[in-house]
C-alpha cells in the first residue's frame, strides 16, 4: 500500500513540474484517500506510519496549491493553505525526536519562505494594531536613538557541570564528544547544569532571548495602519475585512530563522492546531 501511494506522490511531484495543476491534485487526493481508506485496519504500529505519511501528504498538497491557485481563489485563500500546511509539519515534528529532527528544519525553511511570500497579519485589537514581532521591534529601535523595545534582562550563573543528555558525562570533559543541538540517533542533544550557583542578573539592550524582553509590543490606531496601505490595498482592505499584512522580512530581506513555529502562529493571533 505504501509503495502504491509512493508511486502516487511521484506522479504527483512529476504533473507538478510539468505544470499540469488539476492532475497533480487529482493524484495528491487519491493518495491521501487510500491512506484514509487503510488506517482503520492496521495495528498501532503501522497506523501511526500511515497517520504520519497523511499528514505530509497533506501537507505537501496544501503547500503546492498555495502557490498555484486555481480559478477564482484570492490571495487569502492562498495564504490559509499554506498556514494548513505548516500546521501539519508542525504536527509531524511534535510526535517525537527522531520525527522532530526530520521535519523541524523543513518546517523552518516552511515558515520563513511563508513569512516572505504572504507575509505575516498584525492583529487588530480595540481598533488597534497589535505586534509582537521581535524582527519588527527592532526595526523600531534602529528608528529610535533609545532601543527601548529591545531592553531585556540577562542572567549570569557559574557551574560547576554539564551533563550531556546522550552520554550523561560531563560535557566540559573530554570523554563527551556530543555537542548541544545536534542529534544523535534521533535524540537532540541537550545539556543539564548542575550545582550552580546565580552571578548577577543584567539589563541589556538585545536579549538573545526574545523572551526575556522587557517591551515586547508595539501598537498603533487601525486608522494610522490604513493610512499607510497603499490605495488599491487600502480599498480591498475596507471592502472585504482583510488583516493588516507586513511584509518587512521580504521587504527589507531580513531574517525571520529566529521566529518559533510556536511564536510564528501566536503573534499572528492563529491556531496552530489542525484535525
């Protein structure tokens, strides 16, 4: 069965090359209604495979379709299926290490191409636009002679070990040869600090933290964000209840790599769940 849908998901990729949209989907569709169709009939084992071989299969459907639109499907429609198909990556690199270390990177590249393309929503709350973006913050504070949003706080401590999640040496010695980060046969390396003890804690102007910021919102009027919409926008804006929409990254060719896929979702106000 899986060899079938393989075979599916090649045709597919191959139509897509060729351009040849509607056939593409026709074939994206029948392999994710085969795996539908198998689910209910195999063990736990298997059935968690075949879950996980549906949810890249949509995933990969929904991320073609968000930049191939077909008929009358607007830019909205476009942008809702790509958020879908990060949801379901997102899915995928949360069932464990191994599957983490397969799809998070590619989900990464996901959003960052995502945040390029359809750009990222300011939500509007009591008629005020909200953001929360730590790359718009500081675009704010190289506009500003006192980097205030920027400010955040920043923690010394001294230890006297490490331990390696993998080995569980200590990783300042030379018997540990893991380094934090990477992964090991399907588990991230980590390092667990033991007997420390706190230095002193200090206000600086860029956390490498985004959490540890002090200041970590900007808002301004729905009126003042209209102003800045250019005239086209600003009427599809008021005629249909568009969001507001930045597209500093791409604008301004910045790098978004440090947006979780958690925080990518929460200052944009969305869900990150998906059924």
């Amino acid at each position: 069965m899986i060899s079938e849908v393989e075979e599916l998901l090649k045709s597919a990729r191959e139509q897509l090359n060729n351009h040849n949209i509607p056939m593409a989907e026709s074939l994206y569709q029948k392999a994710i209604n085969i795996i539908n169709k198998k689910i209910p009939s195999v063990d736990f084992g298997q059935k968690q495979l075949l879950i996980m071989k549906l949810w890249t299969t949509k995933a990969e459907l929904l991320f073609f379709r968000s930049t191939n639109p077909i008929g009358e499907e607007t830019f909205e429609d476009c942008r809702n299926k790509r958020l879908d198909s990060l949801r379901y990556l997102y899915k995928c690199s949360k069932v464990n290490d191994y599957f983490y270390s397969i799809y998070h990177p590619r989900l990464m590249e996901y959003i960052k191409d995502t945040i390029c393309r359809f750009g990222c929503i300011l939500p509007e709350i009591n008629k005020n636009v909200v953001v929360t973006c730590p790359i718009y913050l500081r675009r704010l504070d190289r506009d500003s002679e006192i980097p205030f949003h920027s400010m955040g706080t920043s923690i010394a401590i001294t230890y006297e070990k490490g331990i390696c999640s993998i080995c569980e040496k200590d990783m300042l010695d030379d018997d540990c040869e893991h380094v934090p980060g990477e992964v090991y046969d399907g588990k991230i390396c980590i390092m667990t600090v033991a007997d420390f003890e706190v230095d002193h804690l200090a206000l600086v102007s860029r956390p490498k933290d985004p959490i540890a910021a002090l200041f970590t919102n900007h808002s301004f009027s729905a009126d003042e964000a209209l102003k800045k919409l250019p005239e086209q926008d600003r009427a599809r804006k008021i005629k249909y209840g568009l969001p507001f929409i930045c597209f500093l990254c791409r604008d301004e060719k910045l790098d978004s790599s440090e947006l979780t896929p958690e925080n990518f979702f929460k200052m944009q106000n969305l869900k990150i769940e998906i059924e």
